[in-house]
C-alpha cells in the first residue's frame, strides 16, 4: 500500500502523539504547520519531517499533502477542518469532533459536497482490542448485552489557565474526557433513548465530573463518569446475560480484554501486540477509505459522529454548561 502524505496541522503534545505513531508504522508525514514557523521548524526536526509551514493556509495549500490531521484545541476544530476541506484536502479531525453537532454536521456536509474524508480522530474504536470485542459481542457468548459501565477519570493539574479548566479552550472534562466512554456508550448500543446528567464544576467553571445514564430499549443501560479532578479504575465492564467482558485500565488505550462465562469463569484473555500508542489505526483506516474511494468508515460513519456530539450537547443543556460564542 502506498502511503497518503501527511500534514499535520498545529504542534501541540496531541500532534506529536500522532506523529510518533505514523513514524513508528512506517506512514508518511510530509508537512506540519503552525501559527509559529520557530514551533512548526522545531517539531518537524524533532520529528524528521522535510516541509515546516509558518501558517495553517500555507500547510493545507501544499501540493505534496494529501490528508491532514487537525490537531488544535476542539474550539478551533470545525473552521481548521473548513480550511483543510476547501483546500480540497481530506481530513482527519482529533477528538472530540467539534464543538457542537451544528459544526459538526457544517463540516460533514461540506466533506459530503466536495467528496472528500472527514473523519473523527476517535482513535480508541479503530483499536486491536475493540474490534476483538465487536466480535466476542456478535458471537453471542454474552447472551443479550445489557449493560455497560464505563470511566474516563483523571486528576489533572488545577491550574486555572490550563486547557483543561479553561472554558475558552472548551475545557472541562465532558469534551476533553467523557468523549471516549460517550462514544464507547454508542459504539454498543447506538443512539440513547434518554439521557440523565449530573456534573460537578471548578471555580472557572469547567466541569470537573459528569456522569451519565443512557437508557436504551430491550432493557439496556449504559453509565459513564468522566472526571478531571479525581484519578479512577479507567476500566470498562460489558454485562450480558451470559456473561461478560472486562477491559483493563486504561481501556481507551491497547489493553488486555477478559471475558468471563455465566460462572465467573474466565474463558478468554486477548492482547494485541501494538507499536507506539496506537493512534495509526485510525490514519490507516483514513487511507484505505480514500484508496477505495469511500467517504464514510463503517466504524465510525460521520452521522454517528454528529449524532453522539448532538449527545453532548444534550448533556451540556442538562448540566447548563456553555462555552463562549455560543
């Protein structure tokens, strides 16, 4: 398979995550861009890219890229993501989509229009280990699945003018961290008939811990807590009337899956060999819709996409939590 060239659009601990991984599994990264050329030169030498660009408009207008990977703070996703596909280049776009699911469904539309990828950077579904428990699910071992209990906890500096507390950066740990449980929640049973939210917030009025019950018919049920302020197991439990699967901490990340019978026994461990954080799946996948001339991945189509930030934004009015613009 020829590889796609990469561009990587802003310099942060996110884009060099990113990178390390393609440089890791043999992808091809051809340009970064910054706001700050000295940035943008300093992270291609660290990474060994040739083409350092001083601005966002002169790295989406590179003739040698061909996809880029947005990687600013969620705020600034949807007009990085405009550029990008007006530019006439597909684009992967870093967790959570955007904002809201009115600018995610702006940039699925106008990726639609242009025929070109836009795919959320959900890297967690595209792993090893999740597909080995799509599978262990759709054999049916578990019986009916009917619940799910996930966490996405972390303690994380309190500093007022971190990201993670700054409600101009969209900080807060529902967009930053409870993304993955949310879209771990409708990756296994779709899209919640209702919805109950209750979340704690920091003096800049962040949120700093958001739990949440989604109810489903066939009596399922789906609980997730994501938290900035406090460190937890980070696990995930699968519930089914036959049994169950547990994943290790952290789950988000390449991780040990363990799937227990109706007894308690345990009747299957699985560990995929992964290089680097396993961030690459999801570029791969972003390659081989666009070698196959497909614009919608079938393990995370760009509805679902909008639809689970139309479910943030559910959360958000339930928990009266705004950002600034809106």
């Amino acid at each position: 398979m020829t590889h796609l060239r990469w561009g990587i659009l802003a310099a942060g601990g996110i884009a060099a995550s990113f990178t390390s991984d393609l440089n890791d599994n043999g992808f091809t990264v051809q340009a970064v861009g910054s706001r700050s050329l000295q940035k943008a030169r300093a992270f291609a030498d660290r990474f060994g890219i040739p083409t350092a660009h001083g601005s966002y408009e002169n790295l989406v207008n590179d003739p040698e890229v061909d996809i880029v990977y947005v990687a600013t703070p969620h705020p600034m996703h949807a007009e990085a993501a405009k550029l990008v596909l007006e530019a006439g280049k597909h684009v992967l776009v870093e967790k959570p989509f955007t904002l809201n699911a009115a600018e995610a469904r702006e940039i699925t539309e106008l990726a639609e229009a242009k025929g070109l990828v836009a795919l959320e950077a959900m890297w967690t579904r595209f792993l090893p280990h999740m597909a080995r428990v799509r599978e262990i699910i759709a054999s049916g071992v578990l019986g009916e699945v009917r619940t799910l209990l996930v966490d996405h906890t972390q303690d994380l500096p309190d500093d007022p003018a971190h990201r993670i507390n700054d409600l101009a950066l969209g900080g807060g740990s529902l967009l930053d961290l409870g993304i993955y449980p949310v879209s771990f929640a409708w990756d296994l049973f779709g899209e919640p008939l209702t919805i109950q939210s209750h979340a704690t917030f920091k003096e800049t009025g962040a949120d700093a811990t958001v739990a949440t019950i989604f109810g489903y018919d066939g009596a399922r049920v789906a609980t997730t807590v994501s938290a900035s302020d406090t460190r937890g197991p980070n696990r995930a439990s699968i519930l089914g009337t036959e049994g169950r699967i547990e994943i290790d901490a952290t789950w988000y990340n390449p991780s040990t899956v363990h799937v227990y019978d109706a007894s308690g026994t345990e009747t299957e461990t699985f560990t995929a060999e992964v290089t680097g954080r396993g961030m690459h799946f999801q570029a791969a996948e972003a390659e081989r819709l666009v070698a196959a001339g497909e614009l919608d991945s079938p393990l995370l189509p760009r509805a679902e996409t909008v639809a689970i930030m139309a479910t943030l934004d559910e959360i958000r009015n339930q928990i009266d939590l705004k950002y600034p613009g809106e």
